[in-house]
C-alpha cells in the first residue's frame, strides 16, 4: 500500500501493492505552501514513511494536544472558547521523512517538526491549504484511511 498526496489538487490517493487506485481524499495541507524547513508551517515534500499510528479507538473528534487525548471532544462550543487552536482530531498518523538534508535529520525533519495525517473539525474546508503544515482530513476518512495502513506505509507528497 501507497499513499499519494497531491499539494496541486489537495487530494489523498490511495494505492494498493500493485499500482491500483483503492480510492481518493479530499485532504487540507499547509496555507503557507510547501517547505521543510522547521518552524515553516510548510508542508514537507517527498518520501516519507507513517511512523505511528495513533489514536485507535478513541471517539470522533477527540481532542489530541503532543499526540494525547485532552479529555475533550471537539465541539462548536468548545471551538468558540479557542479561536485560532490548530484542532488535531480523532487519529494521528506521525509521519517521517525517509530522504535525509531533505526532509530527515538537521532543520528538516519531519518528525521533529510533528507533521502528521489527521482529523479536522467537520467545518475545517477540505480541497484548499489551510493546516500548519499536516494533512488534514475529514474525521470519517481519517477513521476509515487510519483503519486500513499498518505503520510504516509509505506516503509521497509531491507538488502536483
């Protein structure tokens, strides 16, 4: 299994071990483009691995804050108590960068920045950059995405 993210078209592929399209999501990356460098808010480009998987079983729209569940559940309510809070919801899936002075090790590393694939508030727009430099998804296809990669898939963002 692949997965394929296209900054151009904010679009999730989904491949099987063959080359074969599984299905497609609408995704949200950064609103300040792409980049790798630390502190950018930029969504790093290349070959990266998912390292963790986190959040299984947790509620939709759980509340994640360093990749733990608050207690909260994300509401409209508990969103107007927080405006400008970068909602990381439902699961994390951590990724690494596999291509070291590009996206691994130094200023660049993936990792050490937390950029991850996960949920968003169901208002969150989908097709358009708006995150700090993850991937955002709809709740519901983070659920059914997180429940179908082990760890270690790889994952490509690429700019077209």
């Amino acid at each position: 299994m692949k997965l394929l993210v296209s900054v151009a078209r904010q679009q999730m592929t989904v491949f099987d071990d063959h080359g074969v399209v599984l299905c497609e999501y609408p995704v949200s990356t950064g609103k300040a483009g792409v980049g790798e460098v630390s502190g950018s808010f930029q969504t790093p480009r290349g070959q990266h691995l998912i390292r963790a998987k986190i959040g299984a079983y947790q509620p939709e729209n759980t509340v994640f804050v360093r990749r733990r569940p608050t207690g909260e559940i994300w509401t409209p309510a508990l969103a107007e108590q927080f405006p400008g809070r970068d909602w990381i919801l439902t699961r994390i899936l951590w990724l690494s960068g596999c291509e070291p002075g590009r996206n691994r090790l130094a200023c660049v590393d993936t990792m050490r920045r937390y950029v991850y694939i996960h949920g968003s508030p169901d208002c969150a727009e989908m097709g358009i950059p708006g995150s700090h430099g993850c991937i955002r998804m709809r709740n519901a296809d983070i659920i059914e995405l997180f429940d179908q990669v082990p760890c270690f898939t790889e994952v490509e963002i690429t700019e077209d």
